[in-house]
C-alpha cells in the first residue's frame, strides 16, 4: 500500500524556466561575439588609419624635403645669373684680348668665391673660348650643347646643359649653364658659360639626411639623371626610363606610388619643379622602408593590441564551450524530466488501481460474490481481474473433494489439480 504525499505534488529538480527557448538564448556568448567582431574591426581600421598616416607623414616630410632642395638650387642658379651680369660687366667695360690674364683673374676671383662652380669660360660667335679659367689650352667644346644651343634658331636666353665628363677635369661630372649677349641686332657677341660641379649638389643632398631606403634625385623633366643619393653607378650621367610615364602619374597625383627603374623597388615619389627650369628634385621613398619605420613606431601598440585580442577570442571561445555543455546537460536534464512525468503518470495510474482493492470488499456469504462500484455482483475472479493483472485457475480443494466427491479417492483428485 502506498502512503506519503501524491505524486503530483512530489518536487521536481528542473527548473520550470528550462525550456527550449532558454537553451537558445546566450546573451553572454552573443556580446562576446560581438565585442570580437567589433574590437578586430577597429583593430583593422586602426591599423590601416595608422599606416595611413605613416605614408601622409612621410609624404609631407619628403615634400618639405624637395622644397627645400629646390630653392637651395633655384638660388645657386640666381647667383650664377649674378656672376654673368658681373662678368657681362666687367667686359663691356674693358677690351680684353684673348685669354688676358688680367680677366682670368677676374674670373678666378668669382669662380674661388663659390664651391659649386668648376670653371667659368667667355665664348666668342663661333663658340669657341677665349677666355678661361682651366689650365692649358682650351679644348674644343662646340659638340657642347651649353656652348651652340644659343646659335641656332630660337635660341635659349638661359640654357642647362645635361650631365657630362669633362675634358679637363678626370673622372669629374658637371652641367654647363650658359648665357648669350647680344648686340642690338640679336647676334651674338659672346657667350658666358659656368661649369657646374655636381659634387657639389651630391654633397647638398648628403646633408639632408633622409630616411633609410630612399632616394634623393636631381633630374631632368626629360629623364636625365643629374645625380642621385645613395649613388647607384646607372644613375649619373644616366636617363631614367619611363619618364613619360612618371610624368602621367605626377599630373594626376601629388605623390604617386612608382616602380623605380634603376632598382625595381616601389617608393613614394615627391617632386619640385626648380624655379623656370626642366630640373626638378625628387625623393623616391621605399615603400618597404615606409612599412618597417611604421612597424618599429607602432610595435608595441600593436603586439599590445594584438594580445588584447587573443585573450578575448580566448574567453569567448571558453564561454562558447561551456554554453555548449549547458546546452547538453540541459537537453539530458530535460529528456529526463519527460521521461520521470511519463513514469509518475503510470504509477499513479497503478497505485489508483491498487487503492480499489483496499479496504473492506462487499462479498456474499453463501456464493462469494463481490459487489463492484455501481452495485454489480460479480465473480471474485472477474472483479479482481479487471482490477489487476492478475489471472486465474480452476481447481479443487481437498475439503470440497471429500464432500463432493466421496467416492474418489483423495489422492486421485489431488492429482488431477496439481
């Protein structure tokens, strides 16, 4: 017999919020996802805004740079027109016979004044020099265009000449600038020319002290390399291929990024144009070197970043294996609670039965028969039957044997019912 509290009322360890919709839910997991999604996308527009400013930066330095190279030159090249106004001068003002010395020492006291100048020549119609400030006899400079641009047509009232070797100086580079004076018919009278050292101009770009794995050029808007820092043995006295190219790219932008001809290397390219002149500075600046200055300013930051990172990916991906194990022991807890309420209902079922046969059974005296619910009488065999799984058998017992049947032995009927 069954006793105690009903089953339905028996307390059951799963909590009535656990359904379906709770093990869907997880909002931590989901905020956790999300800060990884938002703090690496601010980690990539961070990094990107970061090397962009880099490359601005730099860009801005190589602009100052170029700048700068650029009115240094512009103002070397003012004061050679000053020396040729003083030269002009001092000629008109004397008749000199050819290579005078008294005039060579004129010339000697400009050229000593000025560590960019080589040599200062006077050139008659014919361009051939008659005055000079080299040593020996003059040498033959009419394959020079510094020296016959100014006798075709159209001729130039200030001419640069290209990058050359001299003939009197060995292994020394220079570019002539020359000047024709005229009488008041535009023929010439002479033509003053200064030879330019380009040591000089290397040793100006040495000065400026870019940073590593760039390139300090001054350069011909036609390509001619005048001289570039670090040397590099095509650059001086070489042409820059491409150049029409560059070109494109420096109209459409202020500094394009350009594969350099001479090495193959991709560098960021400022430029100055110098004063009315085809000469220009330019900075080629690596783009690798860009990168690693960058790398080596933001390192820390970054590792610093990137570790913060790590570590929240790392709880994240720790609270999405525990909600996944929630989610398991939650499912377990939840086919175990359908499968407890199916068991209850059947004991419940079978304990209702059970408490039908308690108590005191209305039976009859003579034929023993029980009267049901409703009032019924029936065999003891067929109420407990519906009531239970119990089945019956027939038999006899041995009291009843003796009475109704007293001729047959007793073992003979005993027999019979086993």
């Amino acid at each position: 017999m069954y006793s105690g509290l009903p089953l339905h009322d028996m307390e059951v360890t799963i909590p009535h919020t656990m359904n379906k919709e709770s093990l869907t839910k997880a909002p931590p997991l989901l905020f956790g996802f999300l800060l990884v999604v938002c703090l690496l996308g601010f980690s990539i527009y961070g990094i990107h805004k970061s090397y962009s400013s880099a490359v601005r930066d730099t860009r801005q330095k190589n602009q100052a740079i170029t700048d700068l190279l650029a009115m240094d030159i512009q103002r070397t090249f003012y004061a050679v027109s000053q020396i040729f106004i003083g030269m002009s001068a001092l000629i008109d003002h004397e008749s000199f016979a050819p290579h005078d010395p008294s005039l060579r020492r004129a010339l000697f006291s400009y050229m000593n004044k000025d560590p960019y100048l080589m040599d200062l020549l006077v050139l008659n119609d014919g361009a051939e020099i008659i005055h000079w400030t080299g040593p020996g006899t003059p040498p033959d400079i009419r394959d020079r265009k510094y020296a016959t641009s100014h006798l075709g047509p159209s001729p130039p009232d200030f001419f640069i000449g290209k990058p050359k070797q001299s003939k009197v100086h060995t292994q020394r580079w220079f570019f002539g600038m020359s000047h024709a004076v005229r009488d008041t018919n535009g023929a010439v009278r002479y033509i003053l020319v200064a030879i330019m050292n380009l040591e000089y101009f290397e040793k100006m770009f040495l000065k400026v002290g870019v940073q590593e794995g760039s390139a300090l050029l001054l350069l011909a808007d036609t390509g001619e390399i005048y001289c570039r820092i670090p040397r590099h043995p095509g650059a001086r006295g070489g042409r820059l291929e491409g150049i029409h190219e560059i070109k494109e790219l420096l109209a459409r932008q202020p500094s394009p990024i350009v594969t350099s001809p001479l090495d193959g290397k991709k560098g960021l390219v400022t430029y100055r144009t110098i004063g009315n002149t085809k000469l220009i500075t330019a900075i080629s600046q690596c783009l690798d070197s860009i990168r690693s200055h960058w790398w080596l300013t933001n390192r820390d930051i970054l590792l610093l970043s990137l570790l913060l990172l790590a570590a929240i990916v790392a709880v994240t991906s720790l609270l999405y294996q525990s909600h996944s194990r929630l989610v398991t022991a939650q499912s377990g807890l939840i086919r175990a609670g359908a499968t407890k309420d199916i068991l209850i209902r059947q004991l419940e079922t079978a304990l209702t039965e059970v408490k039908t046969l308690q108590g005191i059974l209305p039976i009859c005296a003579s034929c023993k028969k029980i009267r049901d619910d409703k009032g019924y009488w029936g065999q003891v065999e067929e109420y407990i039957g519906r009531r239970t799984d119990a089945q019956f058998s027939h038999g006899i017992c041995p009291d009843c044997a003796r009475e109704l049947y007293p001729d047959i032995p007793l073992d003979d009927l005993v027999e019979d019912n086993t």
